[in-house]
C-alpha cells in the first residue's frame, strides 16, 4: 500500500492535539477517556487521521 498523499496515515497524541488547539495534558487526557479515537501499535498509542478528521466533521463513533 503505498500512502500517494504523503500525508501520514497516524499522528501521536500530541500532535493530534496540538491540530485540535489542546494541551498534551488535555490530548492524553482525552484520548484516555476515547473521546480521540487510538490504537495501540506496540508500545506507541496513536490517532489515525480519517478516524480524528470524522469526528472534526461531527460523525458519531459506531457503537461497540
């Protein structure tokens, strides 16, 4: 799969918070709570960007 945007496909906490205009203290803060979307790969915790940029745009989570 080759990413043809070069855009990442994932950004840590911080940075995602940071987008968002949050404090890393806030960023982890929430992602602990899922209100921004993670997933654990290994040791790293990161946001996927189409799962954040939908919740930007107002889409509700699937239910589990």
């Amino acid at each position: 799969m080759q990413n043809e945007s070069r855009q990442p496909l994932v950004l840590n906490v911080e940075e995602a918070g940071r987008l968002c205009g949050l404090s890393r203290a806030t960023s982890y803060e929430l992602a602990n709570e899922g209100v921004i979307p993670t997933v654990r790969l290994g040791r790293r915790l990161v946001v996927p960007v189409a799962r954040l940029e939908r919740l930007l745009n107002g889409e509700q989570p699937p239910k589990s």
